[in-house]
C-alpha cells in the first residue's frame, strides 16, 4: 500500500513531536555510550596486540 498524504498526516497527528523528542534525548547519550565502549575496546585490543608483537600497532 502506497502512503498517501492523508496516511502520512495521520500518522503525524498519532505521532507527537515529543515522543520524537524524548527517543532523541534518550537515543544521544546511549549512542555516545557505545562510541566510547568501542574506543576503549579499540584501546584494549591495541595493548594487548603490542604486548605480542612487542611494538607500536595502529
């Protein structure tokens, strides 16, 4: 079924800007959350790799 206009202004109107706004203000801190979990992951495995290989690794 294609969307039409009427669709989609009804799905604005069930669809409040708040609700938008609170999954953002929820979703920004969890993505930066996992950004930071992956560069210390990132950091981790850098370590461990130069205790191997007994140098610089990038």
């Amino acid at each position: 079924m294609e969307p039409t206009v009427s669709t989609l202004q009804t799905m604005m109107a069930e669809f409040p800007a708040g609700v938008l706004l609170v999954s953002i203000v929820i979703g920004v801190p969890v993505l930066m959350y996992v950004r930071e979990l992956n560069r210390r992951r990132a950091e981790k495995e850098k370590g461990a790799a130069e205790k191997v290989y007994g140098e610089p690794f990038d």
